[in-house]
C-alpha cells in the first residue's frame, strides 16, 4: 500500500464506486461521475484514479462474468475497501469540522 491521502478527483471516484456498489466499473462510474458533478470526464482519467486508488489499497478489483452485450468481453469491477472506507469517512469528518470552524456570516455575499 503507498500513500494515504487522496485528491478531490479520487474522492468523488470512491463515492460513486460506493453509491453504484456492484455495478461499479469504468464506463458506468464515469456517467455517475458525470451526472452527480456536472463535470466532464475522460474514461482515461477514470481508469487512473481506479487504478492508483486500487494500488494505495482503496478498492478492490474482480472481473464480471463474460457477456454477449459486450461481445464476451467481462467488466472490471471495483469495491470499496474498509481502509477506503475509512479514509472516506475521515476526509468526511475532516470537511464537517472545517466548517463548522467557519463563523457565522463569514460567506454572506454583501450588497455592493
């Protein structure tokens, strides 16, 4: 396992890969990415998040069964870890404190 700390990118990968649970792989996290932020993004930066996240030992990978949709090709699959689940829930924790630190009325926009 190298390195503990993930970017903004790879974060939002680790969320979808847990909101699409066994449905998560290339493809289908790139449109979830894509539909929740709003953002564009490349299948080529999806697979290098997955596959940093899958070497820092964020999630785990498992190939599908072969389909004739894909024309016998198989799927790979990613989960969540417990340490990528745990790091999720620390960044989680880490956000909430921070704002909670922010005084009341710090982001109010005033007229000008």
């Amino acid at each position: 396992m190298k390195g503990t700390h993930i970017g903004e990118f790879e974060e939002l990968v680790l969320l979808v890969v847990g909101v699409l649970q066994s449905d998560a792989y290339g493809v289908a996290i790139k449109k979830e990415l894509e539909k929740q932020t709003g953002r564009s993004v490349s299948i080529g930066a999806v697979h290098a998040a997955t596959n940093r996240l899958e070497i820092k030992g964020f999630l785990d990978s498992h190939f599908s069964a072969l389909t004739r949709e894909r024309g016998g090709k198989r799927k790979k699959c990613y989960r969540v870890t417990l340490f990528g689940q745990q790091t999720l829930k620390n960044a989680m924790d880490t956000r909430s404190k921070l704002w909670g630190l922010i005084p009341e009325g710090s982001f109010v926009v005033k007229p000008g």
